[in-house]
C-alpha cells in the first residue's frame, strides 16, 4: 500500500515539476518573440539626422542709400531658413518682410513657417501687394538662395526677381516672377554654392533702398536622401 503511495506521489510531483517547466518555457517563448519584434521593427525605423543652420556669408547691392539692417532667421540645430519674400510696392519696395521656416528633422524639406523679418520700408500700398515664394515649387523642398536685384538710376532697388534652390544644398531649381518693377540696371545677389538663405541684409528708410542676404550651409542634413531628380 505504501509502495503505491509513493508511486502515486511520485507521478504527481513529476507532473508538477513538467507543469512548471512547460509554463516557464512557454513565457521564456513569448519573450523571445517580443524581442524580435521590436527588433524589427527598430531595425526598418529610419533614423531622423540632426540639422543646424548658422550665418556664414553675407551680401548686399550696391547703390542707394538708407540704414543699414541685418535679421536672422533662427540658427543652430533645427535652425531656420528663408522661403518667401512680401512686399507692397508702387514705384518702389515697400514694408518689405521675409518669412522663415524650419525645416525637417533630416534638414531635406520644409516644415513649420516660424517667424517674419521685418518689415522694411514704412511707406504703405497694400493695393500693390505681392510675394515671391519657393514653398510652392514640387515636392516642398525648396528655399531662398538668391535673387536678381533691379535698380534706378540712383541703385535703389525698385523689384527683386526670387530665385529659388533645393534642399540642402541649395542647388539652383527656378526663378520666381518679379516682386516689384524692372529696369535694365540689374545686380545678382547670390548665396555661395552648398549655402541657402537664412536671414536678410538691407538698406531702408521709407522705403527698400538695399537688399541683400545673409547664407550659411543647412549642416548635418542627409544628401543622399535628396534623389537625382530634385536636383538641377
């Protein structure tokens, strides 16, 4: 009777213990599923680069007359970048402002608009208001680099012609209508090769007598994510 007892006893306690075993290897088993997973899934995540922009470069036209002005967009990491100008305009520039705007967390495209420069020149015709813009251009990945500055005869600036480059080398895309008039005096303001624009440099009294810019490079931004068909 004792010795089927202790079988008895036996096979209940080797139940136990497979019981426990089965249990633990099973959690063990959903563990080691969960880590897979996440590994997965950190695996395919792509990795947001950290971007900054800071002033490197600086020009302004020639002629005219006025104070002299200078405003940054904001820099450093996640920094800022121009992508379109205002203006009202009559026979000259007028409350003349720049709109910045972060970019993405790769530095390859537009994101938030943050800020306005200015405005420039007190004189007021809203009536003749006009803007020139890069936002709008395809894929939402171009900014400021540069413009064609038209002047009268005495160099003050009287309509500037936007150009617009892609993100973040400010490769050269297009050139926006003209913002304001035209004449055959003339002066290119550009940014330097792998710069955009990131603040403004500017002569005005009651109105834009000088317009220029303020460039620096968009830094630690991923080039290879920028497809040779943005690229111009």
């Amino acid at each position: 009777m004792n010795a089927v007892r202790r079988r008895a006893s036996g096979r209940t306690t080797t139940s136990r213990v497979r019981r426990f075993f089965t249990k633990r290897n099973s959690i063990l088993g959903g563990l080691a599923a969960l880590i897979v997973v996440f590994g997965l899934l950190f695996a395919s995540a792509p990795t947001a680069q950290a971007y900054s922009t800071a002033v490197a470069t600086e020009f302004i036209s020639t002629g005219g007359g006025g104070g002299i002005a200078r405003a940054d967009c904001n820099p450093g990491t996640s920094g800022e970048v121009i992508y379109s100008f205002e203006a009202e305009r009559t026979w000259a520039l007028t409350n003349f402002r720049a709109n910045c705007a972060n970019l993405n967390a790769a530095g390859t495209g537009i994101n938030t608009w943050k800020r306005q420069l200015g405005p420039y020149g007190s004189d007021r015709n809203s009536s003749t208001y006009g803007v020139g813009r890069c936002d709008e251009e395809p894929g939402f990945n171009k900014v400021v680099i540069g413009a064609k500055v038209y002047k009268d005869s005495g160099g003050y600036v009287i309509g500037i012609e936007v150009k617009c480059g892609t993100l973040p080398s400010g490769s050269y895309y297009s050139t926006k209508p003209v913002l304001g008039l035209t004449s055959a005096n003339t002066q290119d303001i550009d940014c330097p090769a792998n710069q955009v624009a990131v603040g403004l440099y500017v002569a005005h009294g009651g109105i834009l007598d000088k317009f220029g810019l303020r460039c620096g490079r968009v830094s630690g931004a991923d080039q290879s994510s920028i497809s040779d068909q943005q690229l111009h």
